[in-house]
C-alpha cells in the first residue's frame, strides 16, 4: 500500500476516502508497506489531521491489518538502483521501497493514487504493476 490510500483511509475529508475505504474491504490476503511509505504518511496524516489520523495509521499497524516491511541492504542497493533509473521521472525514496519490495516479495499488486507513477514503473523482467486505487481503471 502506497502513502495515498494511507492518508485518504484516515482522513474522512479526502476526496478518495470512501473509495479507498471500499476498495481496502474488498482486498484478501495481507497488506504490506515499508517504513518509508509509512513514514511519509505519518508526516502528511499529521500535518493535515493531527494525532487522531496519526493513531488510525498505528491501529492498522499494530492490528496487523497492514504488514510493516524493512528493507535488507539488497533493498537498500536496488532502491538506489531504482531512483536512479528514474531519476528523469523521478521517482521518490517511498515509491522506490515499494517496488524494491514488490520483487522481493514476487507482488504485482500496489494500492496507490499514484497512477502516473506506478504505471511507468517496471519491476526487474520489465513487468508492469497491476494498479489498485480509485483513479485506476481496475
């Protein structure tokens, strides 16, 4: 899960809550973000909403309802790698995790509001994200 659906999940007053809301109640299996993805939507729930957005985001967490991922120095190199591939794009430190995680994890998947991004974005073998979101086509 990428930072928008994250923020706009908490956040009553964003235009996507209730189709994110929806859409997160139609998924199975597990939920997994990075510390990076959560780190920005903790700074953008707190800016916007304060403490309670903030307390929603560490419900999620800690109910394991969303599955907090690190990255391993492999990670860390292919993030690097990433960001520089993209550095034209560019791609930002949390969509780099994220698909640095997508490999690791053999995901296709991604929940985001990112569209533009994610769907230019190419895991290693030049395979496309299946985008999940309210602005997708999914």
């Amino acid at each position: 899960m990428d930072t928008g659906p994250m923020v706009a999940i908490v956040n009553r007053g964003d235009s996507y809550h209730r189709e994110c809301v929806e859409l997160l109640r139609s998924l199975y299996g597990p939920l997994y973000t990075t510390i990076q993805v959560l780190t920005e939507a903790m700074y953008l729930a707190g800016a916007r909403l304060g403490w309670p957005a903030q307390a929603a985001l560490w419900k999620m967490i800690l109910r394991s309802d969303l599955l907090l991922e690190s990255a391993s120095p492999q990670e860390l190199n292919r993030m690097a790698e990433l960001m520089e591939k993209y550095r034209d794009h560019p791609m930002d430190f949390a969509d780099a995790s994220l698909v640095a995680l997508a490999e690791r994890l053999s995901l296709n998947r991604i929940f985001t509001l990112d569209v533009n991004d994610f769907s230019s974005y190419r895991m290693r073998g030049n395979r496309p994200f299946m985008l999940l979101g309210p602005r997708t086509s999914s």
